[in-house]
C-alpha cells in the first residue's frame, strides 16, 4: 500500500519548481482537452551498456504551499507515454526505461500555516485513457533491466479538506500500464530484471477529511512479461534474480481523523499479470535428445488489486441516524502470475492477491 500512497510523489517531482504567491482561498479551475504523447525509441546492432529512457505526461498538477478555497480539476485528454528499445545482436546491460501519466494532482504539503483546501473535485471523463508501455528486445542478455510503467488519476496529499472532496473516473475510461522484455532466440538470457506496471486512480491521503465521494467505473490492466530462452547451454540462470509488479489500485483513502463521511463506490475490471515464460533452443544437441528446458533462479512475481480500502489512524465519525461509511465494490479483480515452460527452479514465489471493501489501521499500529 505505501507504494500506491507514493504515486502522489510523481506529480510532485513533475510540478516542483518556483511556487506563486496567491491569495489566501484562491479557487483554482483546470480542464484537459485533447492527446498527450511521449514516444522514446533506440535501435542498434549490438550491445550497449548503461542508458536510460523516460516519457513523462502530466496535466492538471497544483504543489503548492498555501491554503486554497474551491479546486476543481477535469481531464478529458489520452496519455501515452512510450519507450521502444532494440538490439538486432546484442544486449542490454544497466538500462532503465520509465513510462509515466499523471492527470489531476493537488498537492499541499502540511504545514501550521497551510495544507488546507475548501472543497476538491476531481474528475476523469471516459475518454481520458492512459496508456503507459515499456518495451526492451535482446537477442543474447539483458542484465539490470528496470522498467517501470505508471499511470495515475486523481491524486490527493494535503493536510486537510475542510468540507467536501469529490473523486469521479466515468466508465469508459482504460489505464493500461505494460512491461515487455523479450529474448530474440534460443540463446537469450536475462539477469536481475525489474518490471514494475502500476494503475492508480481516486487517492487521497490527507491528516483530516469531512465528507468524502469515491467514484471509480474505469478498467484497469497492469502487465509485465518477460521471455528467455539459453536452455542452461552457456550461462548457469536462465533467468535469474528477477522481479515482477503489477498493481491495480482504485478508491484509497488514508487519513489521520475521519469527521462526517466517506462513500466508496467501484464498479470498473482490474486485471493484474506476471508472466515469466522459457521460449528457447527446446532440442537437445543433436536434435534427438531430450529438449532442454529453461533454468530459473530467484523470482518473485507479485500481483496485486485494490479497490476502496480506507486506512483511519485517528477517530471514525459517529453520527447518530447516518451510515458514517459506505463502500460498494461491483468489481472484478483477477490477479495472475505464469512460470512457464521451465525446468529446474530455486527460490521462487507468487502472490496474487484482490482487496476489495476494507477498513483498517496502518500496518504496525
């Protein structure tokens, strides 16, 4: 769960910079329209060591240190954002590749002085798709391959709202986060590989809430894959110390004090998948003895849903007549991790898990 509440930290890295003075209880309005797209792409013959790729789209951001009146933030805007890296030969050694969408972030760090907004609305039209991809194609090894591939909507960290927020994504809406490294034939092998993909949407993490609206209709699929292929001929791991992420996440809320109300409502798909699969030589060495099959050393694949999970470590509402809570999940949550076509295996462990209506304390309290 801190890696979801973390998200809230792009769009802060996205939007630093010199900070205006405005007035107290300034309303701020901004609406996105139209297509953001972010394209990275390297072709080369053989190998190539160190070297990053980063496409970054981000709309409808405010970090500032101040206290604001009414917020009001709508994107109606695709986000696509793209790396694309290929060796016809060789390798890749040490590269990273991150793909990032952000839309509809408020950011007010807590302070005595500031941190507070009036009321926040927050909304993703149906058509405000993200689409983040990370896609890396070897031929003999990739080794310290890090791809990270996130996409975000509606993003709130502040000290306090002191009447409503209002969080929508309309039905219709897709955030698509996608990792790719793929072996280019028999001989292909891969190294401490890292795949992060990651969807987010309606996240709130603030000191004191009144009264809060949760809406999430979109559908979200995180998925990473890998393939190798040496069958054990030149290299003693196939695949070895390797990670696999994918997280979906809609309708989080952590907050110290609870006042009047929270309603959760979620109804969109969240699929999360991890695929690890041996494509490789497949015959023995003279083509008649039995094939051999992909070793594999050190994997961990975890996937991961979420939908309306509220975190209180201070006081829950009690008001007398009223459902101070209400969370309603029409959600279908599937969470996947595939191993494939191996033979011998150490250390290696999946998790699949699907959250959905939970109200706790913070881990540790």
């Amino acid at each position: 769960m801190n890696k979801l509440l973390l998200t809230t930290a792009i769009a802060g890295l996205l939007s630093a910079g010199v900070t205006p003075a405005l007035a107290d209880n300034t309303d701020i309005d901004q609406v996105l329209h139209d297509m953001q797209i972010a394209l990275n792409s390297i072709s080369i013959n053989f190998d190539s060591t160190g070297g990053s790729q980063s496409a970054i789209n981000a709309g409808n951001l405010i970090d500032l240190e101040e206290e604001l009146d009414d917020v009001f933030q709508k994107t109606w805007a695709d986000q696509v954002a793209s790396n694309y890296a290929f060796t016809m030969y060789g390798s890749w050694d040490d590269f990273d590749q991150t793909a990032t969408n952000v839309a509809n972030s408020l950011t007010l760090p807590a302070d005595e002085w500031y941190g507070d907004a009036e009321d926040v609305t927050q909304i993703a039209s149906g058509l405000a798709d993200q689409f983040a991809q990370n896609m890396t194609i070897y031929e003999t090894l990739a080794s310290k391959v890090t791809q990270e591939a996130t996409n975000a909507l509606n993003l709130i960290n502040l000290d306090d709202v002191d009447e409503t927020v209002v969080q929508n994504v309309n039905p219709g809406n897709f955030q698509t986060a996608m990792n790719f490294l793929v072996g280019g034939g028999g001989f292909s092998q891969v190294n401490k590989a890292k795949q992060s993909a990651t969807n987010v949407a309606n996240v709130i993490e603030a000191n004191e809430l009144d009264v809060v609206y949760q809406n999430a209709g979109n559908i979200q699929l995180a998925a990473n894959l890998v393939d190798f292929g040496s069958g054990g001929w030149s290299m003693d791991h196939d695949l070895n110390k390797t990670r696999q992420t994918a997280t979906n996440a809609v309708n989080v809320v952590t907050v110290d004090d609870l006042n009047e109300k929270i309603d959760q409502d979620s109804w969109g798909d969240q699929t999360a998948l991890n695929t690890a699969v041996y494509v490789g030589a497949g015959t023995g060495w003279f083509g008649w003895q039995t094939p051999f099959d992909g070793t594999v050393v050190d994997l961990k694949q975890t996937a991961t849903n979420v939908a309306n999970v509220i975190t209180v470590s201070g006081n829950l509402p009690d008001i007398s007549g009223t459902t101070e809570i209400s969370q309603f999940s029409d959600t279908t949550q599937f969470a996947s991790n595939v191993l494939s076509g191996m033979g011998n295996l150490s250390d290696v462990v999946q998790s699949a898990t699907n959250v959905a209506n939970s109200i706790g304390v913070p881990s540790g309290s």
